[in-house]
C-alpha cells in the first residue's frame, strides 16, 4: 500500500494572509494528483509573535480556505496558523496544525515545545496531546518545528507493543496506551543558521522509530531578517533521504512511500521490542 507525499517549500510573504493564500493556492492547483500536501509552520503569516493581531478563528479564513483546498484538490492539506479561542473571559492563542481532508473532515494538534529563544511561549499556549490519524490505510503523526528536538514527545511506542489504531485517536500521555504511527509529518520555520540539526535529527527521528518522516520548512527571508534554507526532505526508516529540495529555493516535490516496505523493514528487525518503556509527565 503506497501513499503519495507532496511537499510544498516555500517563502511566506511576511503577515500577509491575503497574499500567502492568493500564493499557496496558484501553487496547490500546479499539483500532480497526490494524497497529502505539506505546507510549512504558520504558512498564511510567517513565523510571527503578533499572536493577537494576527489570530484567527477555527472559523475563519484559513481554515475555510485548506477546506476548499482539500476538496478541490481532493487531498489532505497539513499545515499551522495561529488560532485564539477564549478561555472563561481569556483569549488563548494557539500555533496550531490542521489537517483537513477532502470530505471536509479534520484535525487539529496545538505546538507543545514553543520556541523560547523567539519568545514563542510568551505569545502563544502550549498544546498537551498529539494526534494520530489514520488516513489510507495509513497511520500518522503530525508535528510542529521545534518538537523535532523532542525524541520522547515523538517516539513511536508501537514498537513495544501492537496495538490497533482507530480512524483517530487522541493521545493523551497521562493515560497513554500506544503512539502507533508509520509516518511522522514535522512543518517548520527552521531558520538556515541552524540547518545542521533539521537534516540530523530528521534522520535521528526515522531511525529510532523506525517510520517514514517527513519535513517541510520555508525558504526566504522573514521580517525579523531571519533566513531559512529549506532543506525539506522525505527520509525513510533506514535514516535514508528519498526525497529531498533544493536549498533556498520554491518548490513542490511528490514521493510515495510504502506501507508493505515498513512493515517487511520492522518485522525483520523489530529493534523496538528491546525499548524501554516510560511516561511523559504533563
């Protein structure tokens, strides 16, 4: 069983909803038929702390747009924005993923490990629980940048133990069960000074989980004179890339991956069932 990945590496006009959407939009319709397009962290904004000026609804214009998106390109779209929901009289503000299907279906996962060297945990509040979706017969884990340094957030608890996922499920580690996943999915802003540790710890992620990753960042320039090299990459269970973007570049790039290719991988060497097993405490 195959899945077709489409990654979309690109600059992001800075706090320009209008323009980012005019602009993912054009790039969406370019695209060969595929089953998941990955967009980078904060794609309609850039990597903003304006949190409250910038904010959004769920039902807002962005979500509405990945909606339409979704269903005319009938593919799930993936990617972050900032949303404020109210809290008993407190406004809230969230980097969150969605991830929208073309039924109209969707998803959502709020960024646990804000960035505070760009006072990310000043601006926004931090999710508690992952998501797992099942989608073709695959399942995935979808991530924000930063939780990318986070090996236990992100590890693959399946390899301990089988137990089946549902159409979705809902992770909660203070009652944790499983974190079965084939795919891990991380969208970014990862700025090129530090380019060296995306492309490693991409790696370091396939291989002690023994899944497939996929990461998206942007390219370009922000408005805080930050640049970011890109670097998006498909990389296999091996540690392997089997896809990767050009430096400094826009692009869109597809691959499949292969379900039967893991699985035939982890049962013949299922490194995992020698794990050690643990809680993360929220």
């Amino acid at each position: 069983m195959s899945l077709r990945v489409t990654i979309v590496q690109s600059d992001i006009y800075w706090e320009d909803t209008l323009k980012n959407l005019e602009s993912f939009s054009d790039k969406i319709d370019a695209l060969e038929e595929t089953d998941i397009i990955v967009l980078p962290e904060m794609f309609n904004t850039g990597f903003s702390m304006q949190s409250a000026k910038l904010a959004e609804k769920m039902e807002g214009a962005t979500v509405s747009w990945m909606n339409e998106q979704a269903k005319k390109s009938n593919a799930v779209i993936v990617g972050s924005l900032i949303i404020e929901e109210d809290n008993l009289g407190k406004s809230n503000f969230f980097n969150r993923l969605i991830w929208m299907q073309p039924n109209g279906d969707f998803y959502s996962y709020d960024k646990r490990h804000l960035f505070r060297m760009a006072n990310e945990h000043d601006s926004f509040t931090g999710g508690e629980n992952r998501i797992i979706v099942n989608y073709k017969g695959w399942r995935i884990c979808p991530l924000i940048c930063y939780d990318l340094r986070f090996p236990a957030w992100s590890r693959n608890k399946e390899l301990l133990v089988d137990v089946p996922c549902g159409d979705y499920q809902k992770e909660s580690f203070e009652n944790q069960q499983t974190s079965a996943y084939d795919c891990l999915i991380y969208i970014a802003c990862w700025p090129a000074a530090r380019k060296q540790p995306w492309n490693k710890l991409l790696e370091a992620r396939a291989i002690e989980n023994q899944c497939y990753v996929v990461g998206v960042n942007r390219v370009g320039e922000d408005g805080n004179n930050i640049t970011y090299s890109g670097d998006s990459v498909v990389v296999n269970p091996k540690g392997e890339a089997i896809l990767e973007a050009p430096e400094e570049q826009s692009c869109s790039l597809k691959t499949e991956l292969s379900l039967s290719d893991l699985n035939s991988f982890r049962t013949t060497f299922p490194v995992g069932k020698d794990g050690d097993d643990f809680q993360i405490s929220i």
